[in-house]
C-alpha cells in the first residue's frame, strides 16, 4: 500500500500521465487503422504523444489534479480529472486542424477515452485498494474500533471520509439517518442501515465498539434518545465537531468528542430577558471575586458577552488568574479586563481594590465549597464563607457599589454541616447590611454544577479512565444538577431582579440520584456498569445528605417573570442579635477557639450541631425572625 502511495506524488503522477498519454496515441491509431496503421500516420506518433502529454500536464495544474489527496478522492476529483482531459484532446484537435499534423480526427477521440480510461482508472485505483484493505479489516474486529455515524448528510460524509482514510484502526461501518430516502442507499462504499428505530438491531449486527452523531443540529432530546437506544450495548457515544472543519475542508481539525452527561439532562434552554441584563451589566464596571473558579470564570464570560466597561477578575489563586487571563485575552483583547490577586479575608487589599477600581456591580462567587473539607477544616470555613464574605460587603458597601449578588447554594437550606452554615450565615451578612446600606444586596442559591473543579463528574471521570471502581457514598444519595453556563444565565437574570434583601432560588429540576449518574457516564465510555466497571457504596462522609434541599420551610415563595427564578420573602430578621453573634464569632475565630466557635455557630443555625455526629436529633430550622410558610412548589 505504502509502494502505491508513493506513486501518487507529484513526480509519480506526471510519469504516469507521461506514460498513458503515449499508450493513449498508439491504441487510439491502431484502433482506428484496425491494427495494421499506414506508415506516414505511424510518424505523427511523436508529435501527438508529446503534444497531448504536455497539454495534458498543463491542463492538470490549471484544475488542481496534481494536488489532490487521491486515496481520498470523491466525486469533484473525479469530474475535475475528467475535465482536464477533455480539454486536452479537444486543444489536440484543434491544433492538429490549423496545423494540418496529420492525426486522424477519429484516433484523437479514440486517444481522449484510452487516456480518460487509464488516468481516472489509475486514480482511483487507490481509493479502491484503500477501501479494499479497510473492509478486509471488518473482519477482524479486534484490530479495530468499528464506527456507526449517526447522520449521512454533508457532515457525516466529510466524517466517513476522515475515517475511512485515517490509519488509526478506526473504520466506518456505515450510516443511520431518519431520511427515508436515503435508507438502503450506498454513500462512500459504504451503506445506510435506516432510521433511528433500527439503531439496536444495526449495533448488534454489525459488532459495532462507537456510535459518533454527526448531526449539526442535534438536541438534547435527539442526543438522549441515541443514548437511550445504546444502552447495554457496550458501545461508546460520541459527537463530531463539524461546522468550522466542513466550513475549511480541513481534515487535520476534525474534532470527535466524548457526549457530555448535561447533554442527557433533557433540560429546556434558558429563556432571558437580555434588556434587563444589559441594563445593570452594559457599559459597567463588575467585579468578580473568585473569579477564576467554575462559576467565577463562567460569570466572567458571560459578563463580556453583555459589553461591560470593564471586567476586573479577583482571585487567590495565581494559576487560576493565569489561564482565565489568557482565554479572555485571546477572545476580547487587553482592552476591558484586569485580574486582581488577592483575598478576600483581608479588609485592607479590598478597600484598596474597591478605592481604585470603582466597580458598580459585584458578583461574589469565592468560596470554600467542599463539604468533607470543610468538617475537616471548620475554622477556615468561617474565615471565608462567613467574614471574606462580610468583609466584600463591607467594602461594597464602602464605595458605594449599586449591585452585590450573593452566589450561594442549596447546601444553605437547614444545613447539618459546616459549610452550609457558613453559606447561610452569609446570607444573613449580605441582608444585614443591606438593611443600612443604599447598595443592592442579594442572594443566589441553586445546587450542584456539572463539570465543576473538584465536582462528581470530573472525578467519576478520572476514576473511569483508571479502570475503576467509581466510588458512591449511598445508593439513594440524590443531587440537583445544573450546567454551569446554565446557572449563571439565571445568575446574571436574577441580579436584574434584585432591589434588595432577596434570597433568589433556582429551579434545578429533578434530583438526580448519583448512582444513575455514574451509570450513565460509564456507558457513555462504552463500558457496562458493575462488569467492566465496578460501582462500590463507601457511606456517606460527614456533614453529607442524602438529600438536598432547595427551600427553607420557614420562608415564603413568589414567583418571578421567569418559570425557573424564584424569591423567598422572609419575615424581619433580628439583626442587633445577628450583628452581635458576628461579634463574638470574630472574637473567637481570633483566638482560635474552636469548640466556641462552632457553638456559635449552631445558635445561628440550629439545624447545624456542634459536636457533628452525635445521636441528639437535629432540630427543625427556627431561626430568628423568619416566619413558617409554603414550600417552593
């Protein structure tokens, strides 16, 4: 195949072509003369062998057939190939008519078909060859990966092309496409099995490892359902990425990627109302702390997107600064943004921040998340979460920022653990100095983000790729997930409802137990749960739920002029009380004592017990000032 190959550069070709168009003027003289060709016809040989072959050549580098990758050659090779030789032997025509070089009319017709046979036959010669091996390879299944492309329009096409070329033991088996039309047909050599309805049949059948949807346009609902065919067949899922390597015809940019699991979430796109957005975001100056974390990054994007004056990214982490940098300055310029490194503890490098940068609008997103790291690790927990927190207010407060949003979580609702205590009691901070303050304060709250640093997914992932197990604390264990992308749209939306005080909720639609979860990301590896990859229940680690809860029983829901964005009106809070318990909390943090602390703590939030794990039954959440009423519904 390699010595086949190598005739097909330039040289190789220009000698072949050489070659056919000399055989071309014999057989086109000896077919025309009946074999016995007359002695004065026999000395125009020459002249029409060189002739022919020069124009030939000529007209070969005018129209691009030296230039063509033949083993991938369809049908624009094809037609330009033939183009190019007809044009040679009607010039050879013409020529021979004003020149008078006695060539018979008929042997030059005869000659333009000879070389039209020899040099698309030679071309083609080793696409056949190529799919030739290819299919001789199908039978040996354990050598390669065999592909089912979902979609034989233009980009699954360009696909099979890629595939069928490529050296990597990858090879197409064929097509499923919902055309009925086009079911039964052969594109490329190679078939299309039918519908979406056959899919299950067509995977057994055909022994197939991967399944790569090759749709431009294809849904969630359109993903989920390949999916749900695919199921239990041990096959992995994949997508093309088709529309800037189609655009190109640049083969070396084909990208197969694995299907994401927020692709199966079946969760309607978010409906915005982008005006009310612009109005607080468009021509402004928004800081973000925690900015180069998942949802810092993500607000940050988004914020860029809206045309804001200027964006100012405020984090700790270097690294993290260093790569959100480099992606907004690769899309956006220098122009509009500056990172900021620092911390959110210390009062004085925020003030001197605020006092320089004059920002309008704060989104603050940095925070201690991890749960079990944060039972190991309590202190810290309220040294961020609690006063990094009150200290961003203070100094929004300070320089007179119009809008702070609080990004917070569902862990917040009646939380047994630290970390959610802490995100409570910054709730309280934010509405605290709303009550005194002419800034907008308000809350965020919504539940887990796929794809997020140090979150399930990830790490499911990676332990995937290790070959397992993929570890589960307990078999009913249930999370709300959201996309990231998701959740600072309606961030972003909420922000324009804030007036102040408000604690916003978002639909997150249904739980997701976390077992089904790993299933299905095992799946998508074209791995079988529980054979291939072992799932084991290692108990749930402390301050963990089993189940997440996105209301408080105590605050009253209202809905908002968006279906997913909802706002909890609570009753007057008694902040001399909440202002005081701050106090003392500060002191002891300062001295580092830990168990007062921690009991400080509990009395803010008494669902939350100091010491954790003890057999006294957790109290129902009665903080102060807040009123029972309805549940989110």
């Amino acid at each position: 195949m390699k010595r086949l190959l190598k005739l097909f550069n330039l040289p190789g070709l220009l000698i072949c072509d050489t070659v056919i168009s000399l055989i071309a003027a014999y057989v086109g003289l000896f077919i025309r003369f009946d074999g016995t060709v007359p002695q004065e016809y026999l000395q125009s040989i020459p002249v029409f062998w060189l002739l022919s072959a020069l124009i030939l050549i000529v007209s070969g580098v005018i129209s691009g057939c030296y230039f063509n990758v033949w083993e991938r050659a369809g049908i624009s090779e094809m037609v330009r190939q033939i183009v190019a030789v007809t044009a040679t032997y009607v010039a050879v025509y013409f020529i021979n008519s004003i020149m008078d070089m006695h060539i018979p009319r008929g042997s030059i017709l005869i000659a333009m078909f000879v070389c039209l046979f020899g040099t698309v036959g030679m071309r083609l010669s080793v696409r056949i060859s190529i799919w030739g091996i290819s299919h001789l390879k199908l039978a040996q299944p354990e050598r390669i990966s065999r592909i089912l492309i979902i979609g034989a329009g233009q980009a699954g096409t360009f696909l099979a092309n890629h595939l069928f070329a490529s050296k990597d033991g990858r090879t197409p088996v064929g097509f499923i496409d919902d055309k009925v039309e086009l079911w039964n047909r052969w594109i490329n050599g190679f078939p299309v099995f039918g519908g979406r309805e056959c899919l299950r049949t067509v995977l057994k059948q055909q022994r197939v490892n991967e399944v790569i949807i090759a749709v431009e346009k294809a849904d969630k609902a359109f993903v989920r359902d390949i999916f749900e065919k695919c199921q239990s067949m041990k096959v992995r899922l994949r997508r093309y990425e088709t529309l800037h390597v189609i655009e190109e015809n640049d083969l070396s940019k084909v990208t197969i990627r694995d299907v994401d699991v927020e692709e199966l979430l079946g969760r309607d796109p978010v409906q915005l109302n982008m005006d009310a957005v612009k109005s607080y975001i468009e021509g402004m100056t928004v800081l973000v702390t925690g900015g180069a974390g998942s949802i810092g990054s993500e607000i940050c994007r988004q914020v860029m997107e809206y045309g804001c004056k200027k964006l100012i990214i405020f984090d700790f982490s270097e690294n993290g600064l260093f790569d959100i940098d480099n992606e907004i300055t690769a899309k956006y310029g220098r122009g509009r943004h500056e990172t900021v490194l620092g911390s959110i503890r210390e009062q004085h490098r925020l003030d001197e921040v605020f006092s320089k940068i004059k920002p309008d609008v704060v989104f603050h997103a940095a925070a201690h998340k991890h749960v079990p790291m944060m039972e190991l690790n309590p202190m810290e927990a309220i040294r961020n979460n609690v006063f990094g927190t009150l200290n961003v207010a203070k100094a929004a407060d300070k320089h007179n920022v119009k809008k702070f949003i609080l990004i917070s979580t569902d862990k917040a609702v009646n939380p047994p653990n630290i970390m959610g205590a802490t995100k409570r009691i910054a709730e309280l901070c934010i509405q605290m100095t709303d009550a005194v303050s002419k800034t907008e304060f308000a809350a965020v709250r919504f539940g887990n983000v796929l794809g997020s640093i140090g979150s399930v997914v990830p790490f499911f992932k990676n332990q995937i790729a290790n070959g397992g197990p993929v570890t589960v604390t307990h078999p009913e264990i249930k999370r709300y997930f959201m996309t990231i992308p998701e959740a600072v749209q309606l961030v972003l939306q909420a922000g324009a409802m804030a007036k102040g005080g408000e604690i916003f909720v978002l639909d997150m639609g249904e739980p997701v137990k976390i077992v089904d979860l790993a299933r299905t990301l095992i799946q998508l590896s074209g791995l079988e749960p529980d054979k291939d990859i072992k799932i084991e229940f290692t108990g749930l680690r402390p301050g963990e739920k089993l189940f997440e809860e996105i209301n408080l029983s105590e605050e009253e829901v209202s809905k908002t002029e968006n279906n997913k964005i909802f706002v909890l009106k609570q009753g007057q809070q008694n902040y001399i009380k909440i202002s005081y318990q701050l106090g003392v909390l500060k002191r002891q943090i300062n001295s580092t004592d830990i168990q007062e602390a921690l009991k400080t703590v509990s009395e803010m939030v008494p669902t939350y017990k100091f010491p954790y794990g003890t057999d006294e039954k957790k109290p129902e959440s009665t903080e102060t000032g807040i009123v029972p009423n309805k549940q989110v519904p």
